[in-house]
C-alpha cells in the first residue's frame, strides 16, 4: 500500500491511463515504429511536443522551489525565436552552420540577460517575483514584436530546421536537447548543494540568511537558467515551423509549465522540489492534449476535459486526502502505528 | 475598590496543549477602573490566559465570570460584544484606509443605502475627543507613525463600550514621547471606570501606570500585588523564579574569573555600538577563551546586542574591532568569515529548517561557507554529523530524520551542532537551553564551558540568571534596551547583585 503514497502515485497513475484509454481506443498508440532510422509513433510525438514544455518546466521547478514563479517565460520563448530567426533571415547565407550557430548564441545571450533583469528585480529589489516577471510577461511580446518588425518571419534553413524536426541517433533532436537540459540540471542541483541550498531559501529564508547562504546570488541565477531554459525552448519552437510568430509562440507555457511543477508534487510554497515530478507533469498534460484528438473530444470541451484530469491529480495530492487515504488504511490495519519522533 | 465585585474574575483556568501545560490552575481578575499588569518571561503563559479570556483558547477547566455571571465566549469577537477588547502587539488595521474607517470598521452607522459617511466621520471624530487625540479622522491610517496607528487601535477597541481593555504589549515598538502619549490615554480611560490588563516587558512601565500586578511563571500563578508594595528585586526573581536563598545554594559550582592577561587586544570589541529602536550605544570586550554572559530580561536588549555583533542587523552608531582591527559586518556572511557564528533564540523562525533532515540543517552552515559548487563529499559530511549527533545525544540519532520531527531539545541540539561543526572562534548563543531537560541543559553548559578552556570566545544570553552566572566569567547587564552594567564574576558576585543591577539599574550601595 506504500506505493499509494508515494508523491508520484497519482501523477503517474493518470498518466498511464491516459495511455491506456488511447491504446484502447486506436491500437496503434501504444507502436513505436523505426522508418529509416527514425523512430516514429504517437509515444514519440508526445515526447517531441514535450521538449519545449519540459524545458520551460524545468527553470519553473527551481524558481517555485525557492518560493517564486516567472510568468515571463513565454514572453522569453517569443524574443528568442524571433532573435534567431530575424539574423538567420538578414544574413546573406541563412544555411550556413556558422550563421545558425551566431543566431543560437544571440537567442540564448538575450535570453540570459533577460533572466538577469527578472533575478535582479526579485533579489536585489526585492519585488515580489509575480509582479516582477508579469513586467517582461507583458512587455517581452512587444520586444518580440519589435525584433520581428511586427511580422512572422519565416526563413528556409537546413541547419536551424534540425534545431526543430531533426533526428539524432534515430530520435527527435528536440527530446535529445531537452533531456541533455533535464540531465544536466539534476546532476547540477543533486551532486553539488544546489538543490539544497535552494530547498533550504524556499522554506526558511530568514534562518538561510543566517546560516550565511547566499539567497540573493542563488535566486538570482535560478531566474537566469530559467530564461536560458526558456530561451532554448523558443529556439526548438520555432525551428518546428521555420517562423517566428511573436504573438502566439509559448502562448500560456508559463501556464502550462506551472501546472507541470504541480502535478509533479512541487509545492507553490516553496522549498522541497522534484525534477522527476515535473516530468511526469509535462507528460501528463502532453499526454492529454494528444487524447483529446485520439479520443474523438469535441476540441469546444478540450479546456474542459483537461481541467478535470488536472483537478482529478491534483485534488488526490492535497494534504487532506492524502491523510484520509491513510486514515482510512489505518482504521483498516490496526496493526501499523505511526511512531511520532 | 478592593470590595467591589471584578468585571472578570477567573479561577482555577487550566489549559494543556499537546506535551505542554500552558496554564495550570491560574486564578485572575480585573477591577473596574484599575490598570493591571500581567507579567512573565517567555512561555509564562501570559498570551494563553489572555486567549482564554476572549474565546480564542477553550479552557479544560475553570471558570470565568464577567460581571458575576459564568460566561464562554466563542471568540474575540463574542468577547468584544460583552464588552471586552483586545489590542494585540502587532497592529491588526488597515494602513490604507482612513483613520475613520478603521476606528469605526464594522461599526459604521448606516442608512438606508450604503453607510452614512459624515456621520462615522462624525462618531470617529467623537471618539478620537474622548480619548483626548487630536488626529484627523479623514486621513490616512499609514501616514501615521506606530505610535498613534496603536492609539487609534485604542480607539477602536473602545467603540464598543468596551469595560475591558486588554493591551498586549503595546509599547514595545514605542519611543518614551509615544509611551508618555499611550499613558495619557489609558489613565483618562483608568478615570472613565475602564478595567485595562497590560502586558508588558518594561519594568518601569509596570511601576509607573499599573495598579496591580499579576506575575505568572511556567503556566502558573506566582501572585497577585498591589504593585506599589511590591519592590523591584522581588518582582525580578518572582518573575525569573526560585527565592534569592535557594539560588545561592545552587551556586555550588566553582566561580569562573576573568581569563585574560591585563594588555591583552580583545578578540572582539564593540566600541559605541547601536542601532536606533533596538539597542542603546554600548561596549563590549571579548577576549580569547572567554564567556561573557548577558543578563536581563526579555526585551531588555540582549538579543539585539547579540545580532549586531554577528551582522543579523546592521549597527547605526559607533564601530566594531575584531583582532584591533576595524570591521564592517555587513551581512551574517562577513560575520562567519571572520568566524562568528549566531544561534538564535527564535528556533523555528530563524534557526532551523523544518523540510530539511537532520543531517542537512547540520551541514547547512559549512555548506554555505563553501558555497554551492563545492559539495561537501557524502562521507565528511556524514562523520561531521555522527559526530554531533553523538556528542550532542540527538534524539533519535538518525541523520535522515526530518527535523521539524524532532522534539525542541533535540531541535536545539541540531542548531547548536550547525554552528559548533563551523569551528567558530567566537560563538554567539541566544538562549541556547530555552526549552529543554534539565540533563540535555547540564550538558550543554558543560560543553560550553570546555569549549570555551580550549579556547572558544562564547557570548552567552539566557534568561535563566543562574546558568550565566555560573558559566561566564564576565556578565554585562542589559536593562530597558540598554547595557547599564558590567560585572567581573567571581565568588561574591551573587544572584542578588545582579536581580538589583536587572530591577533598577543600580547596582547595590
């Protein structure tokens, strides 16, 4: 009965019936195909489509976990293809692997720098980090708009286009990208103190501060990864359309991406996080996106079905139902006493 | 008036909380037109009993009469109908409303539609004249300094007729102006036949406006007094506890004098430090190998001494000298640079870290001394804590435990071994035995003290008066935010001497 109470029960649960009523409905959810090399399938589209949100989550996971959130990180998305693609475009040789590669570095530079700026109204001026980030939320699009001239810019590109819909070692380059990120970022907060140091921020800032922890520099590189993070999912979002759409692209990802965090167990107060959760989470709402076409949903009902999944994890995660759940196994099994330290 | 029947009387109020009995059988009541002060240190239970009187807390037994008549209430809410008002210490209004509006919130007088604006502006006005308050009630609560948002607090605590005033330390964050101010209001109120219970950490205050006095130690009753015939010394250890004759006995242990030779250069040197609101101009010496204990009480300013010393709070006056050497402690980082380190009295706000394990709130101060990069190797780090988890008896000694699990000896432990695993040459503890056995207490001065024969400079605060006078060799005296003394301890240092430099500031003639 311990699994059941595992933070990742519910997560996970959903997620494999997800899978489940899919592979019911249209047996071939569930194949993986390899077609020159390549592998294909519904699985592998769900990962592909996952890349840009895992990306964007992962940043989102860290920021929560010290008690803040950026709502700026769809805006980042936005300027950061727009960035990319506007050189590409302007440059007299946009197939050029050096041009992509001067592109990538101007994207990702921005995207950092824009970071720094949300960091550093966070933990220098002490702005509250909702209304901090909601400033480059709202403005970032108009950058964006700006880069682009207010037009979608569209580019042919072979090099970029990998970026978006190539293969490596027959996968996605974008699942390669994101999960080099994800690996990255959990060898980062777990094999060095970061992670704690973080949690430690999260929970008890007063008592860090004097422990002598480095809140400010801590909070503040976590907002920059987060942007950087952001800024390459903005690359892989729009390198799958060739177009840099300053308006629409990673519309709602801060959204998206917040409900990731937690569906993955991250609480909005901070402190304890987990990457692991925040995967699932990504998978989870991909999963459902995926089903609602599968599934035959009516695409006016989508918000609907979705939002009842998400209440569905959610709801079973809560405290109050997670002690009824072991209550109620408790009345049941009289034997096992909880020893109170 | 001693005759007349008390507008509260409450007998034999016991209340338990789970592991803690907050008030054992305390008997109280309050006189109509009197001013009544409810004293105690930390923990005495001076906030449960005020809780049991508004319904916040409900008592396991006991009674409480209001004019005679048996009465519970469901909340302060219910209380404040019956005509009992309470002003708590940190201000519960609305700096972004006027000052009308907050004196009459709830209260508003209505019309047919919507509220009757002139006439609250009006009924506030009346109030603020009753009181003797010249504030006008159209503006702003939050241009107001602290001292007059508590008055209006007043003022809307009196709104309703209120018979019962409780006042929940109001003057802690007051200047002396703004206390002469609050004592105008509350005598006029005295005079108007209001019953006000006052708490407070001042001992002057207590002598200047109260009336009577009511002393609580541990969640019980000390006695009643009638304040003027109660003189300061004895109010001092009735509060601290234990007879002047008993503690002299306790005193067994050998004295400790002064450790350092006449021209030595102090580890550390306080020179004219101060910080406006928190704690007076002072100096201070610490030399190596040294405890210097700080005496006084709650609020007298031993813990804002303490934070200037480690950088929690920044100085505003006057300078500090480590080795000779003039220092800025900037932040707690500069402070642990120098090997200082601070363990402060408030363990769950800005001590430990509830989610962490045991193991990780003991590594959190090596930890941050390194930085994040450099992890300290699973295996040090697991020494260092089997190591203080020994030394210190953790309880249970498991390294993985959460420690908001543990009980709040084994949670100071943890603290005390975050700081002693830094290896500080200067060691600020603030009140580090708050809150545990008498055993777990024992070692802890024991540790201290070797520590401190191997070299360790150890600043010492403990409202237990008996304990710092064992350990330190020398002890400053705090009183009303201020170091008003400093004794070289030896063996006719007593109790008393230090009660009467505590009570009145004075030493004895």
């Amino acid at each position: 009965m311990s699994i059941v109470r595992h933070r990742l029960f519910w997560p996970l649960a959903a997620l494999v019936v997800l899978i489940a009523a899919n592979t019911i409905k249209a047996p071939n959810f569930i194949r993986i195909r390899l077609v020159d090399g390549h592998l294909f399938g519904a699985l592998i589209d769900i990962l592909r489509t996952s890349a840009p949100l895992l990306l964007v989550a992962v940043g989102m996971t860290l920021v929560i976990a010290t008690r803040g959130i950026d709502l700026s990180v769809g805006a980042v998305v936005a300027i950061s293809g727009a960035v990319a693609l506007t050189f590409i475009g302007s440059s007299s040789d946009p197939t050029s692997l050096g041009t992509v590669g001067v592109a990538v570095g101007i994207a990702l530079a921005l995207a950092c720098v824009l970071g720094i700026w949300n960091g550093f109204l966070v933990s220098v001026l002490g702005i509250q980090p909702i209304i901090a980030t909601l400033i480059l939320m709202v403005a970032g699009r108009g950058i964006a708009m700006l880069v682009t001239n207010g037009f979608i810019v569209t580019v042919n590109s072979a090099p970029y286009k990998t970026i978006g819909s190539g293969f490596l070692l027959s996968m996605p380059v974008p699942v390669l990208i994101a999960g080099v990120v994800f690996a990255v970022v959990a060898v980062l907060t777990r094999r060095t103190a970061l992670g704690m140091l973080i949690e430690s921020v999260g929970i008890n800032p007063e008592a860090s501060r004097l422990a002598g922890v480095r809140a400010r520099s801590i909070i503040w590189t976590v907002y920059a990864l987060t942007a950087l993070f952001a800024g390459i999912a903005g690359l892989i979002a729009s390198a799958e359309v060739m177009a840099a759409d300053a308006n629409n692209v990673g519309l709602f990802i801060e959204l998206d991406a917040i409900l990731a965090v937690v569906i993955g167990g991250t609480s909005l107060a901070g402190g304890k996080f987990s990457l692991g959760g925040t995967l699932v989470g990504v998978l989870v709402i991909k999963t459902l996106v995926l089903s609602v076409t599968i599934l035959g949903i009516p695409p006016s009902v989508t918000p609907l079905f979705k939002a009842i999944v998400v209440i569905a994890v959610v709801v079973m995660q809560s405290p109050i139902v997670r002690t009824k759940f072991a209550a109620r196994r408790r009345a049941t099994a009289p034997v096992a006493v909880e020893v109170a330290a | 008036m001693t005759t007349a029947q008390p507008v509260v009387q409450m007998t034999g109020i016991s209340i338990e909380f789970p592991g803690v009995k907050a008030l054992q059988d305390v008997d109280f009541r309050l006189l109509a037109g009197e001013v009544h002060a409810l004293i105690g240190e930390n923990g005495a239970g001076k906030s449960t009993l005020i809780k049991a009187l508004t319904g916040v807390y409900r008592i396991d037994s006991g009674t409480i009469l209001v004019d005679g008549a048996p009465r519970v209430f469901s909340g302060p809410a219910h209380a404040q109908k019956a005509g009992i008002s309470t002003v708590y210490q940190e201000i519960n209004l609305c700096e972004n409303l006027s000052v009308a509006e907050n004196i009459m919130l709830g209260h508003e007088p209505r019309r047919r539609r919507g509220i009757d604006w002139p006439a609250m502006r009006r009924q506030a006005a009346e109030q603020l004249a009753q009181l003797g308050l010249e504030i006008d009630p159209g503006s702003m609560l939050g241009a107001h300094s602290l001292a007059v948002q508590q008055l209006v607090a007043i003022c809307r605590a009196m709104v309703v007729e209120a018979r019962v005033l409780i006042l929940d330390e109001p003057t802690s964050s007051l200047d002396s102006e703004e206390v002469a101010q609050l004592f105008r209001v509350m005598r006029s109120l005295r005079e108007q036949g209001v019953a006000i219970l006052f708490v407070t950490h001042f001992i002057e205050q207590i002598y200047e406006i109260s009336d009577r006095t009511t002393i609580l130690r541990n969640g019980l009753l000390v006695g009643e007094y009638l304040t003027t015939e109660l003189p300061r010394l004895e109010l001092v250890s009735k509060m601290i506890g234990k007879s002047l004759e008993v503690l002299e006995k306790l005193e067994e242990a050998p004295k400790r004098t002064t450790a350092h030779a006449a021209g030595d250069t102090p580890l550390l040197q306080a020179v004219g430090l101060g910080r406006r609101g928190s704690v007076q101009p002072f100096d201070l010496e610490l030399y190596r190998g040294e405890v210097v204990g700080l005496a006084g009480l709650l609020g007298s300013g031993r813990t804002e001494l303490a934070r200037l010393l480690y950088g929690a709070d920044r100085s505003d006056a006057g300078h500090l000298e480590l080795n000779g050497e003039p220092t800025r402690l900037r932040s707690p980082r500069v402070a642990m640079s120098h090997d200082i380190s601070f363990s402060s009295e408030h363990r769950k706000a800005e001590g430990l870290v509830a989610d962490l394990t045991v193991r990780e709130n003991i590594m959190l101060g090596l930890q941050a001394d390194r930085g994040w990069a450099r992890r300290i190797p699973r295996k040090r780090a697991d020494e260092v804590v089997a190591k203080y988890v020994e030394l210190l008896g953790i309880r249970p000694p498991n390294p993985e435990a959460v420690v908001s699990n543990l009980s709040g000896g084994n949670q100071q432990k943890v603290l005390l071994a975050r700081w002693l695993a830094t290896v500080p040459k200067i060691l600020i503890l603030d009140e580090p035995t708050r809150g545990i056995d008498v055993g777990a207490k024992a070692e802890i001065q024991a540790l201290i003290a070797s520590l401190a024969a191997e070299g360790m400079s150890v600043v010492f605060i403990s409202a237990e008066l008996e304990e710092v006078l064992r350990l330190s060799h020398r002890i400053a005296v705090m009183r009303d935010r201020k170091k008003v003394a400093e004794l070289v301890n030896s063996e006719d240092v007593g109790m008393d001497e230090v009660l009467e430099l505590i009570a009145s500031g004075k030493a004895t003639p």
